[in-house]
C-alpha cells in the first residue's frame, strides 16, 4: 500500500494502521518511556507504506501525547506517562482540533457540549469532517451530538450593551450568532449521513436559561475539556449600527483537559470526567428545550 488510503481490510487508513500497531506497542509496554522508535525507513518497510504515511502516523501520536521529538531527526521517543502534566493548556481552537480528531476514531463518538454560541466547535469539526470526506480518516458507525446554549429568551447577564443591560440588541445578535454556527454544525454533521460515509447521525441543540460562564466538552463519555469565559468590553456592529457591549470570546480560551481513559493521570482526572458528563446530563433533561434553529 503506497498511500494514506482506506486499507483493503477495512481497517481505515494505512495511517490508521501504523499508528495503531505503534501506539499498541507503546500501551502494552514493549515500547517504555524513553525508548526510540524504528527509524522511518524501517517502519516503511514493516508496514509497506510510503515515508508520508509513517510521517502521518508519527505526528497522529505527537497529538495523543504518546511521542516526544517527532521531527527532529533522529526516530522519535515515547514520552513519559506525566509529560502533559508540564504542558500549559492550548486554547480552545487549537485543542479542539486535535481532540475531535482523536475522538472521531471511535466506532460510536458522542459530543456533549455546552458552550455561547458552537463557533470554536463548528470550526473545529471541519478538518475531520473534510478527512472523512475525501477518505483519510475511518468513519464511525454512529455520531451523536447533544449541544447546549443560552435561550434566546433568557434574561442573560452576558452579552449587554454598556450603561443599559436592558437594551435587547446584544441578545439578540447573540441568538443569530447562535443560528448560524448550530446551522452549520447541523450540516456538516448530517452531510456525513447523507453522502453515506455514517450510517447514523444525530444532532440535537437545546436552549437553557443560564448565562454560560465556561465551555465544556464531553467527549465518547470518556473525557472532558473545559475553559473559561472572559468577559471583555469590545464594539460590535449590529443591524448598521456600533455597540459597545460586555462580551466573551471562546476561541483563545484555554481548555484543561481531563480523562478516565487509558491517558488518565490520577482519579481525580476520571471523577471530573463524571462529574462533567452527570453535570451535563442533569442540565439537557430538566431545563433545557429544543433550540428555534429558523430551518
């Protein structure tokens, strides 16, 4: 096999499998903390791919923190068990990218979000939404998506116009933002359906009446990332006019991360991810309803 394309077992890319060989070789212990990797060339020929596919599979385990020094030179090595925790946490939309990728390789992927307005999550999406769609990444058999937002008439504290919290512009450009971003992360999920790359997809947005302080995201149930609001004052524009609001920005917040998969650093990191999902559970069956999309 010469290129980063569907295997003829149906096992998902050629990347897939190499990485996937490796990164059982790192979790099982046959390769330790500290020990190198085959160099390039040897891992070409093990596995029958182009040099492009090992790359690939090599910076797939940069990203899931399994390797350190992967393009360096000289054959990569895996990283120590507690490396992330010296790490400072990335912001929101860089972060995303790389964890959505990773929760996408499961067979089933859940996404339980609660955010303003789904923009850092919508953009986030598309790169393995597009690696999907052209075959460089295995489809799951099933998406599900449960996103929570503001109400669009919820008497919210943050966004507001200065000097006058009760001027309802901000609100609602909020709630078109909202519209816009929910549209397009509905499409983009369904667009996968409908071109018969996964055979089930659900996508459901519901409105709560709470001002969103952070962003969480729980992903396959098995862990979550979390960042704060800031409130900061800035000038929009909205219907041909200038506003001076309070308002937040989402895209360089940056997220911790936590886990109750293989990653996990200690039980606190699992009780969190719990806690995030049971938090997020109580919220989308008690108060929240179906979000007024305008299809």
């Amino acid at each position: 096999m010469s290129r980063d394309q569907p295997s003829a077992a149906g096992t998902g890319t050629a990347r897939d499998r190499v990485a996937g060989a490796l990164r059982e070789r790192i979790r099982s212990g046959e390769l330790r903390p500290g020990d190198s990797l085959p160099t390039q060339k040897v891992l070409m020929a093990e596995f029958a791919v182009e040099r492009s596919v090992v790359r690939k599979a090599l910076e797939q385990l940069k990203r899931e923190r399994l390797l350190a020094d992967v393009g360096r030179g000289a054959p990569p090595t895996v990283a120590e068990p507690r490396a992330v925790d010296a790490e400072e946490p990335r912001a929101a939309g860089v972060e995303l990218v790389d964890r959505i990728e990773l929760a996408f390789q499961a067979t089933h992927v859940t996404l339980d979000v609660l955010n303003l307005t789904t923009e850092t999550l919508t953009q986030a999406l598309a790169p393995t939404a597009m690696r999907i769609a052209i075959g460089e990444q295995r489809a799951p058999e099933s998406i599900t998506a449960r996103i929570l937002v503001p109400s669009p008439d919820a008497q919210l504290a943050i966004p507001q116009l200065t000097g006058d919290p009760s001027d309802p512009r901000p609100r609602q450009r909020l709630h078109d933002l909202v519209q816009l971003h929910a549209r397009s992360l509905d499409h983009t999920l369904r667009n996968l359906r409908e071109r018969d790359l996964v055979p089930e997809v659900s996508v459901e947005i519901r409105g709560m009446p709470l001002t969103p302080t952070s962003k969480l995201y729980v992903f396959n149930g098995t862990e979550a990332l979390m960042g704060y609001y800031r409130v900061l004052r800035r000038e929009v524009e909205y219907q041909g006019e200038m506003m001076a609001i309070h308002d937040v920005l989402g895209l360089n917040a940056p997220l911790f991360h936590y886990s109750a998969g293989p990653d996990s650093r200690d039980q606190h990191d699992a009780a969190f991810v719990e806690h995030s999902r049971a938090w997020f559970e109580s919220l989308w069956s008690s108060i929240a309803v179906p979000y007024p999309l305008g299809y």
